[in-house]
C-alpha cells in the first residue's frame, strides 16, 4: 500500500503537465502559481485549478534573452517553459514580488508569453502592523479583479470553504513531516515527491493520498536513520542531490525548504471576513528568508528543529543567485557553530547537470558526522 501510494505522488511529481492535462479535460481552468506564498486558496475558491510553477531543471536559451546570467535559474526556468508553451493552456500565472528577482518575472512574462495572462500579486514588506495586513488585502482584491476577468466569481462563503480545505492539508502536511522524520526507509527522493507532488494536485486529491499515507506509516515501526539530518533551502527537488543523500545514508528529519515544509507551518485564521483572515495569515508568517523581519527568528529556527529532532548535522542547499538566501546563510552558519551543530553547504541551479562536487561535500560530512 505504501509503495503504491508514493509512486502515485512520484507519477504526479515527475508529469505535471500530464496532470494540467486531465484538469483541463474536465473543464477546469488552471491557474499557475509562481513561488513562494501566492494565494491559492483564493484561486480555489474563484473555481481555478492551482497550480505550481516553479521551473525545471533544464537547460536556458530563450530565458536569456529577458534575463541577465546572474538571476535565480528558478525563475529563469519558468520563463523558458512558458515560452516553449510548456504551460500552453493555462488561464493565467499570479506571481508574487517577495524578492528582486521575482518582481522582473512578470513584467518578462508579459512580452514573452503573451498568451498566459500576467496577474502580479504585490506583497508589503511589512506585513504585520495593521496597514499591512490592509495592504495585503488590498494585493488579493487586485487578484480577485483580474480572476474575475477570467470567468471566476468571487464568494465570501467559497473562501470560507477554501480556507478549510488549506488549512486541513496544511495539518497534513505537518503531521507528515513528523511522522516521516521516524520513517528512515522513505528516501530523500520519496519524501521530494510527496511535497513536489502538491503543488500538482488539489489539495482535496492530496490531503487524502498523505492522509492515507500516513495511516499506512503509523502501523509500522519504521527505520532508524543512519545520520539524520534537516535540509534548508529554497528548493531540493533535484533527482540526483536526493541521489547523493541517500548514497550517504543521510535521512531528513526536518526541512525549512521553502518548496516544502515552510508553505505549511500557518494556517488561515478565524475572521469575519475570510479575506482579512488571508491576509492575517500572511502577516503571522514568519522563518523565511523572503519573509522581512530584522531579527531573523529563522535561524533559531533551524537549530531548535535540528535538535528536537535529534539530528547530527544541517545540510543548507543554495539556489545560486538567490540573495535572501545568501543573506541568512552567514547568520545560520554562526548559530549552528554556537549549537555545535555540523553544517555544511553545497550549492545549485536549475541548469546543473553535474554533481560531483555536492557529492564530494556531503561525502566529506557524512564522514565527519560519523567520526
């Protein structure tokens, strides 16, 4: 049963498109929605298909004509696959502004994809005092407008519904997170297909596929891991980094992967107006490098994750090019020295096909980690 599930989460993960393809083949509209916070359960309650957009590894050509060499390739990537039509179909792309790079990709996508429509969703940097949240509010009113051009309705009792339907997979998602840290068996490249996978899929399809996996877990005792580990980072989903893992044995525990285990940790809260609550659950988020706050509590974060869920050492995966990420690395590596917690860093893009030298490095540390 198990097996079966996970190669269904690993069918997702690897085909998206095919998956785009059978939403739209039962009359559903898809919305693409570009990293890292985009509102989707807005876009679900307008009667859209979600879907994620965050590129692929591959090789640029086209994207390079609109990008210099030193943008983040995530975000170049997205812009070769819609303009190679890899999205053809889709009714429209949100794409947030929580970084520099991130707020050129719409304005590129206007030109370069003229038939994907371009709804920008513009985030306020201070998010949590009052007139934040009201800013907030007031970027997924914008949302709502140009959705509504699309054919989509807006209803304050269809985003109540939303809301519920998000926050229930996020507590799946959480609690998967858990009981996987125990379940050394699931590999580095399973565990990346069930968070890949969700992006894919509505999370009505996917709550019940990790909800049924995590019942499947729980009635084995699972398997001690060799040298558990937590991973940070933006992305992780390249088959051959999983590889390297779990050639050296090394078992996540934890991540604040972006991609992963960071889009679940808040939930929408009660309000009176679901869309307030939305935009208050943007404001309670927190531990993220693209996430403003002066006192950075994410670093803290790592440390006490990794030793509450006894692991031996932090791996941090570094999208190239990706400044917030860079801006942290300096201040996780000092905590971690101070925790005497093993760290080591390793670099990559989208546009890798060689990974020798990530293999060289978590070889070096698994043998550290083992003296």
């Amino acid at each position: 049963m198990v097996k079966d599930i996970l190669a269904k989460f690993h069918e997702v993960a690897a085909s998206p498109r095919a998956q785009m393809d059978k939403y739209m083949a039962e009359g559903k509209k898809v919305v693409l929605t570009a990293p890292v916070y985009t509102p989707e359960e807005l876009i679900h309650s307008m009667g859209f298909v979600p879907m994620g957009a965050w590129g692929a590894d591959m090789e640029l050509n086209r994207a390079k004509e609109y990008c210099p060499a030193f943008l983040c390739s995530i975000v170049q990537s997205i812009l070769e696959l819609g303009i190679k039509g890899a999205y053809k179909g889709a009714s429209a792309i949100v794409i947030p502004s929580l970084c520099d790079t991130l707020k050129t990709l719409g304005e590129n996508w206007k030109y370069a994809v003229d038939d994907i429509k371009f709804i920008p969703m513009t985030y306020p940097q201070n998010r949590k005092p009052d007139y934040g949240i009201a800013f907030t509010k007031a970027g997924y009113e914008r949302v709502i407008r140009d959705l509504e051009e699309l054919g989509g309705k807006y209803d304050a009792a269809a985003l109540v519904e939303s809301n519920s339907i998000y926050n229930k997979h996020n507590a799946s998602m959480r609690k998967l997170d858990e009981v996987l840290a125990a379940h050394a068996e699931i590999t580095a490249s399973q565990r990346s297909d069930i968070f890949k996978s969700a992006f894919f899929m509505t999370k009505e399809e996917h709550t019940e596929l990790v909800d049924q996996l995590i019942e499947e877990l729980e009635k084995t005792e699972g398997t001690a891991a060799k040298l558990p580990v937590v991973v940070s980072g933006i992305l992780t989903d390249a088959p051959q980094l999983n590889a390297v893992f779990e050639e050296f044995g090394m078992h996540i525990v934890a991540d604040d992967v972006a991609a992963q285990s960071r889009q679940y940790r808040t939930d929408v809260p009660e309000c009176d107006d679901p869309l307030d609550a939305l935009a208050v659950k943007f404001a309670n988020m927190d531990n993220c490098s693209v996430l403003y706050n002066v006192k950075k509590p994410r670093v803290q974060w790592i440390v006490d994750t990794a030793k509450a869920r006894g692991a031996k050492g932090v791996v941090v995966v570094m999208t190239k090019f990706c400044d917030p990420e860079e801006f942290d690395y300096v201040m996780i590596k000092k905590a971690c020295e101070a925790a005497d917690l093993p760290l080591a860093l390793v670099e990559v893009d989208r546009q890798m096909v060689q990974f020798e030298q990530i293999r060289t490095n978590l070889e070096t540390f698994r043998d550290m980690l083992m003296m």
